[in-house]
C-alpha cells in the first residue's frame, strides 16, 4: 500500500494490466508522462489529440519505450461540441458498453493573451478546460465500468485558490484576464465539478471515484499552448525568475494526476497536489481545496449552468 506520508512515484503505481484509460491531452506535456507511465504498468491507453497526427506522435514516442504497448489514436478538440460528440460517438463505436475504466481529463489551455471565442461561441479557456471536459464526461459516463477501481480524474490548478465563479463574466465577456481571470476561472470550475460529481456519485450508490490533482508549477508546453503559440510578457519574465527555483518537470508535475488515478490511498472526492512550499513542487499529498469548491449550491448552480452551455444532460445512473 501507498500513502501521502511516504514519497509516492512511478515505482509505486500499481499494475494497470486488463485496465483501458483514456487521457485527454496525453500527446504532451503531464499528459504524456502519465500516459507514459500507465502504458508501463500494462494499462491500454486511448490517447485523443486534436489531430491524428500528434496523437500518432505520443504513439511513437511511448512505443520507444513500452515497445507493446497497447496504444489508440483519436481525433479530439475539448473546444467543439462537434468534435466532442463525435468523439463519444467513436467510442460508442469502437469500445462499445461498459469498457473504460479511467478517464483523466487533462488537456487544457493556459493564459490565452487575447480573448478569444471557440467555434461555439464560448470563451477559448473556459471552453476548452471546463465546458469540454463536463461535456466529454457526461457523453462517456455510460462507458465507464460500475465496478470498484473505476475513476475519473479532473486535472485542475493550484491558482483555482486564487479565483471565484463570475455568472456574470463566465465568458470573460465583461473583463478578460489571461491568467487570474479567466484560466483560473476555468480551473477552479474543474475542482467544483469534481467535487459535485463525486457528491453525486456517491448519491447514486456508484463506486465510481472523482478524485482530481494539479502539478503544482510544472514547467511544459501548457506556459505557450495558446491559439497563438505565445505566452504573454509578465509569464515569460515569471517564468524565466522561477523556473531555476520552484519548478518541477513534467515527469514529477505527473505524479499528483498518477496517485489520483491509481494510488489504493486516493479518496472519493480526494484532491492532490505538491507537498512542497505552496505546492510549486513535491511529492503527491492531499491539496488545498478552495472554499468555494465545497460550497453545494454555487455547485449545483454552476452544472445546471453547465448543462445549458453545453447542451449535454449529465444523467448519472441509480444502482
């Protein structure tokens, strides 16, 4: 057994053999690591991407490692409703009934420097990091196994402590701010939303966990994955300070997400960050939690909205 109270890495992640995750984002960044390091312990990985191409790539690189690896490529945009049904659909197709028994939602965009509208019409940052995933979660719900072991794993972030749910300026519509606006916005709607799905869950009688991470200040391509390939000045000039400092690398920024999805310790409802100073960097423990995260009405409020947004109806089976 693993605990937080002893250093918790890849070494400790128990044998994924027989069990089928889908990582969203996995082609880079923590994704990748963490598909990686499942892949290593046996689990068949479906890795979406938002083109063939670079979920082809991931494919390569884990292939150098894991050499039968059991690996599938997938087309996914987390900012169209389009893309997102489609996607359901082709699991509905190729992994037909009960058949995942992880799901990690990780993709997500940082710091977008100008505000900018998804092909539906909704803020990039808050499309792509929160309406995406509800959305993908609700439409993969009936896939994933009623069974003991099953989980689903929303990646948030340390600066969703830093951020409040504006029903007025969901959008950014009112106020853009790359950072401490909308992408903590989008990043605290991740820990509500794990935090009202597991309330759920657990109203339902399911066995199915919600449990999230964040990786603390893990320095990947999410600092310059906006539509613009660029990050803005005041990030570039943070990042330059601390990275020497109070950074981890993707690899280590994985762990939180890895002891979320398989630690035996990982709690219904549990949240899991950094040990270290902050939580910039560390070994997985339990993380912070925003007051607002717990609060069950702005919850309830906030997937009702949700639903509307996204037109997709959440429905959560009794057993």
């Amino acid at each position: 057994m693993t605990n937080t109270n002893t250093h918790f890495t890849a070494s400790n992640i128990p044998s994924q053999q027989g069990r089928r995750v889908l990582i969203t984002g996995a082609n880079s960044g923590i994704g990748f690591e963490t598909a990686l390091e499942l892949a290593r312990r046996g689990a068949e990985v479906i890795l979406p991407a938002r083109s063939l191409d670079k979920a082809n790539d991931a494919i390569t690189r884990i292939l150098r490692e894991v050499p039968h690896a059991k690996l599938t490529p997938a087309m996914l945009d987390l900012a169209s409703l389009a893309s997102i049904h489609a996607f359901a659909d082709f699991i509905d197709a190729t992994f037909p009934g009960q058949s995942l028994d992880l799901l990690i939602n990780n993709a997500g965009v940082m710091a977008v420097p100008q505000r900018e509208l998804t092909v539906d019409g909704y803020e990039r940052q808050f499309a792509t990091n929160y309406l995406g995933p509800f959305a993908l979660t609700a439409l993969l719900y009936p896939h994933l196994k009623q069974q003991q072991g099953t989980r689903i794993v929303t990646v948030s972030s340390g600066v969703s402590n830093q951020s409040k749910i504006e029903f007025d300026n969901l959008q950014s519509e009112k106020k853009y701010n790359p950072m401490f606006g909308a992408y903590s916005q989008s990043k605290l709607a991740d820990l509500i939303f794990q935090q009202e799905l597991q309330r759920r869950l657990t109203s339902t009688g399911s066995p199915i966990l919600s449990t999230g991470a964040h990786p603390g200040y893990a320095i990947t391509n999410l600092q310059i994955s906006g539509p613009q390939g660029k990050m803005p000045f005041p990030m570039r000039l943070a990042t330059a300070i601390l990275k020497p400092l109070a950074s981890q690398d993707a690899h280590h920024g994985a762990l939180p997400t890895l002891f979320a999805a398989t630690s035996p310790d990982a709690t219904p409802g549990g949240y899991y960050g950094p040990s270290g100073f902050q939580e910039i960097k560390g070994h997985p423990v339990p993380a912070k939690i925003a007051p607002s995260a717990k609060d069950e009405a702005l919850a309830k409020r906030l997937w009702s909205e949700t639903e509307t947004l996204t037109g997709v109806t959440f429905h959560l089976r009794s057993r």
